[in-house]
C-alpha cells in the first residue's frame, strides 16, 4: 500500500468513534445482531489478543447514553431509524458475550421472539450493608436484575464458577438479602428448549403469565439464529 493511502486509512480509523460505528453497522446487520454489538461496544470486557481470554475494560468505550446522543446529532444519517430501535435492547456493563446472548434472549420481548422478562440491569451492585454479618463480602454483582424486584439471573460460565460451594454459599447470602437469583449455564442458553422452559419457569416464579403471540416460534429461532445459538 502507498503510503499516502496508508496515511489517509490511518487517519479515518482515528476519527471512528463506538458511537459511529453503531450508526454504521445499522446499515449492514439485523436490529437483534445491531442490539448485541450495542451490547459489546457498552460492555466491561475485551478479547486480549495476548491471553486469548476475556478480560474487564477499566472504562466503558461507550453507554446507550452517549450513543443516543450521538444518534440525534445525525439524525439526517441513513440507519439512523433503525438504529434507535436496536439501542431499546442495548444495556451498559455486560461482562461477556455471553451474558450479553442472555440479556437479548430473555429481555426482548415476546412479538421479537424473546421471553418478555422484565430485567433492565447488567451487573448490579449490592450491597450488604448492615447485613454484612450474614454474609463472606460486603458487595455483590449479579449478571443482570431487575433492582426493584430484587430477582435476577447469572450466566455460571466455567472459568468464573469452578467453586461451586462457593457459590452457593454467595446465593445463600443474596437471599438473606433479599435478591433471588436463577443460575443459567450453558446447557441451558445453547438449548433452545431448555432455554423456553428456564423462561416460562423464571415468568411463572415473577408471577408473569406469558402468552406467545403469532408466529412466536419462528421470531424466537430467527432471535436465536441472529445471536449464533442453536436452533
């Protein structure tokens, strides 16, 4: 490559912004596969290229915040419609790919194909307070809540969750606390099967009675598909 052109390529990729290239891609991607890199450009994790692992970012690239704010200021941009609607589906601090494949396959809802569930944060923190007595730590992050109802749901990857007594001795806690949350590993977000039922369970524990609209079984393998999970 000349370098005059080497020159003028480097110089663009400095003016690409997260915010930018969420605009861009609205142009090239489904809303649901648009939502999930909304997802990642907000999350706390990166791929190190050295390790080959995930690991947490020191600070956000970027927050549906900003991103919204950046969308009304090229509102004229082609994508820009389509755009908004992905960002509805788009929250901060996910942790990994697949916590972010969990929050779009039980948040949206159901005429998407998703389970409807009514989550809205990506890890949250808790705190013990002064019922730190009851528990190991003082402070907990639990993948994706709803703070309100005090319910949430953790992704149990491998690396993160080999002490399982553990474990279970921190959701012991978190119940003392008041929060009650529902394991998903992968036996369960990779199933498709396994994945409706764990939603319809976690829909019937809230107290929600889910009723599928039309064609709800084709919206949720299309949902699936986009988000590379088994059919």
């Amino acid at each position: 490559m000349p370098a005059g052109s080497f020159n003028k390529l480097r110089e663009s990729l400095y003016l690409i912004t997260p915010e930018l290239l969420f605009a861009r891609m609205a142009n090239q991607v489904s809303e649901i596969r648009l939502a999930e890199i909304g997802l990642n450009l907000c999350g706390r994790y990166y791929m190190n290229l050295d390790t080959g692992k995930i690991d947490d970012r020191r600070e956000l690239l970027t927050t549906p915040q900003k991103i919204s704010k950046y969308l009304d200021k090229v509102s004229e941009m082609r994508g820009v419609k389509k755009a908004r609607k992905a960002l509805r589906w788009v929250i901060a601090n996910s942790g990994s790919p697949a916590e972010s494949k969990m929050a779009l396959q039980f948040g949206t809802p159901l005429w998407m194909g998703g389970m409807g569930l009514p989550f809205t944060h990506l890890n949250y923190d808790v705190m013990a307070g002064r019922n730190a007595h009851l528990c190991e730590q003082s402070e907990f992050c639990i993948d994706y809540v709803n703070p309100d109802l005090k319910k949430g749901m953790e992704y149990d990857g491998l690396e993160y969750h080999l002490d399982q007594c553990k474990d279970k001795r921190r959701r012991n806690a978190l119940e003392a606390l008041g929060w009650h949350v529902f394991p998903i590993d992968k036996t369960v977000l990779y199933n498709a099967e396994a994945t409706k039922k764990a939603g319809l369970q976690i829909a019937r524990y809230l107290g929600l009675r889910v009723r599928f609209p039309k064609h709800w079984q084709e919206k949720f393998e299309y949902l699936r598909s986009e988000l590379h999970l088994p059919i």
